[in-house]
C-alpha cells in the first residue's frame, strides 16, 4: 500500500563500491523530505534506509525482488513513508536487469558519486573484504588501523575497471544526471547544489556513518614504500603516487 502523499521525485546514487555511497545515503536521509535506502538490490539482501532497519518496515523478500525487479522497484517508490523524494543507491551492475531498466527511465535522477583517490578505493575495498565490514554507522568504537599488502598490477586492474564502470555510465544514462565527488559531500555548495538539483529546499545533511579507516594511506598499506617506488617506475602509473598522501 502507498503512502499518503505520492512519490514525486525518484533518484539512484550509483557508485563503485568504496566510494562513499553509504555516506551520501545517511546525508540525503536525514533531510525531512527524502527517503534514502541503500543497496536494495544487493545480492544478499534488501539493507533499507538505516532508521528503518529495526521496525516493521518491509519492501519484500529476495525471491519477490529477483522475480519482478520491475515491480519491487514499484513497491519502493511507493512506500515513501509521507516523503516527496525516494531513493536508493546501487554499486557498479547488482542486479543487471535493474541496473538497465533505471539506467533508461528518464524519470529517475540519477547521482553519480565518484572518488578523486582511487588509490583510497581500492585500499577501502581491500580491508572490507578482510575484515567482513562494509558499513559504520558509529556504534563501536574505531578500530586500529588493518594494514593490507596491495600488489600494483591488481590496483590497476580494479581502477581500470572502475574507469570503464563510469565511462558506460556517461554512454548510457538517460534523463537528469548529477555528478558529485566523494571528498566534496561535507562541502557546504555542494550539498545545496545537489539538493536544487533534487528539487529540494537546500538544509544542512547530516552524516549518521562514518570513515571506516580514518587514517593516512601510509598505515593501511602493508608494502607502502614498495608500492610507491613501483607505482613511479611505471609511466602508467606514475600520476597515482601523489594519491598515496592525500
């Protein structure tokens, strides 16, 4: 069943993973007029808007979602629970019949958030696939720093690909695109030219999650010194060693 006001704007952050979508998630959340949930379609299951996880909210089961996406996404726009602006985020292609289908609605907006520091990605993505730690909305403690040994050739490899993931975005999106950095959310102008953007009365976003590893790239990588001289050698990858220290 709908809710008492209709949905009026529709939207999708699409990202690669490791760039900051659960942030921005948390950010346009707590704007009264927006519902945000986050990877609805993620192949393990439905992770809602963080203040809905612990009630009686419910979009469905994931054999609903994966047996009409076209029809899940239905129930999402619907449920907005009173607020104008629905949406959801969405990490390279998790469900690709999904990914086409809002790709080619010209009625979703679509948010393309990015990372300057691919580097910081592909460490970020490193420690989470270790650790089994994807999000972190504040309800621990910080742990220490998790030092990971990164091999070059696979740094560039999963940059390449994640080139080539925003270079098919740029070919294929169809309607309103806005594009947005990573490191820019807490950026006062840029929170208020993303939500004119939306159609939203510009307010002040909150974050409820936090960095996962808030500490210099010189910590977190176990062959820091190594990968650095490697990274130099290579004119390939030469413009990556400034990354190192930002």
């Amino acid at each position: 069943m709908s809710d008492l006001i209709p949905t009026t704007h529709r939207f999708v952050i699409l990202a690669a993973p490791r760039s900051g979508s659960n942030l921005l998630c948390t950010m346009l959340n707590s704007h009264p007029d927006v519902l945000c949930h986050h990877e609805v379609f993620n192949p393990d299951g439905i992770f809602v808007a963080v203040p809905l996880r612990d009630s009686d909210f419910s979009l469905g089961t994931l054999a609903q979602r994966d047996a009409d996406p076209t029809g899940f996404l239905a129930t999402l726009w619907a449920q907005n629970q009173t607020c104008s602006h629905v949406g959801f985020k969405m990490t390279h292609k998790q469900h690709l019949g999904a990914f086409k289908h809002i790709c080619a609605d010209p009625g979703i907006h679509k948010i393309v958030l990015s990372r300057r520091n691919q580097v910081a990605v592909y460490v970020s993505r490193l420690i989470a696939e270790q650790t089994g730690i994807w999000e972190d909305y504040g309800n621990q403690e910080v742990a220490g720093a998790k030092a990971v040994k990164v091999n070059p050739g696979s740094l560039l490899e999963a940059i390449r690909f994640n080139q080539n993931y925003y270079a098919e975005l740029e070919k294929t999106l169809v309607g309103d695109v806005t594009h947005i950095a990573y490191e820019d959310l807490f950026n006062s102008k840029e929170q208020a030219r993303l939500q004119t953007a939306l159609g939203l009365r510009p307010l002040p976003l909150e974050a409820r999650s936090r960095k996962q590893n808030p500490y210099p790239l010189a910590q977190l990588i176990e062959n820091f010194d190594s990968l650095k001289l490697e990274l130099s050698r290579n004119l390939n990858s030469r413009s990556l060693v400034s990354e190192l220290t930002t």
